[in-house]
C-alpha cells in the first residue's frame, strides 16, 4: 500500500486530510500505508476517484496510473499505455520537449 502514502503525497494531502474525504480516522490510513490493514475493494474505489488513478495501479497489480478508454486500451500495448500516462503527467513544456525528442529520435 505504498503507492497509497505517495499518491496522498502527490496531492499534498496529509493523513488527517485523507482520512476525512474517506470519512476514516488518521490512525486508519497510516495503518493503510503501513501495510498493516488492507482497504475494502470500496474504500480502494474511493481512493481512486480520489487520486484519479485505477485500482490496479493503487494495489500495484500495474504502473499504469490512469484509466485509459478501454477500446484505445485494446489497441495500445502496455508500453504505450504506460507512456500515454507518463506523459500526461508532465506540464504542457515538458510535453513539447518529448515530443521534439521522439520526433527527432524518428527522423534520425
């Protein structure tokens, strides 16, 4: 449940904070974070919502952090998946500069 700790990081949520968008006490989602007690499949949906991230990722089943549409899903391998996500992650800056480096990394 690390990815838990570092999403809420992310957000620059603390536990208190996290604690009451998931109507919980602090001492619940430390316990989370600490691998002590594992969330309910519900609470795990709520995390996601939370985070904007899936389930699969929270659990660390995959490093795919966003849900993407199931049909583009199908057409697209892991790899790309994973690459989709990591770039939507960047500021719109850093998204130019990728894609000047694979543009180039094509042309060469």
């Amino acid at each position: 449940m690390q990815r838990i700790k570092e999403l809420r990081k992310e957000k620059s949520m603390n536990q208190i904070a996290l604690g009451m968008e998931l109507n919980f006490s602090q001492k619940i989602i430390s316990e989370y974070e600490n691998g002590k007690v594992e969330p309910s499949i519900t609470t795990l949906k709520k995390l996601a919502s939370i985070f904007n991230t899936s389930v699969d990722y929270i659990i660390e089943y995959t490093n795919i952090r966003q849900p993407i549409d199931k049909i583009a899903q199908s057409k697209l391998s892991e790899t790309e998946c994973e690459l989709l996500n990591e770039f939507r992650c960047l500021p719109k800056e850093k998204q130019n500069i990728a894609l000047g480096i694979i543009m180039g990394l094509k042309h060469s």
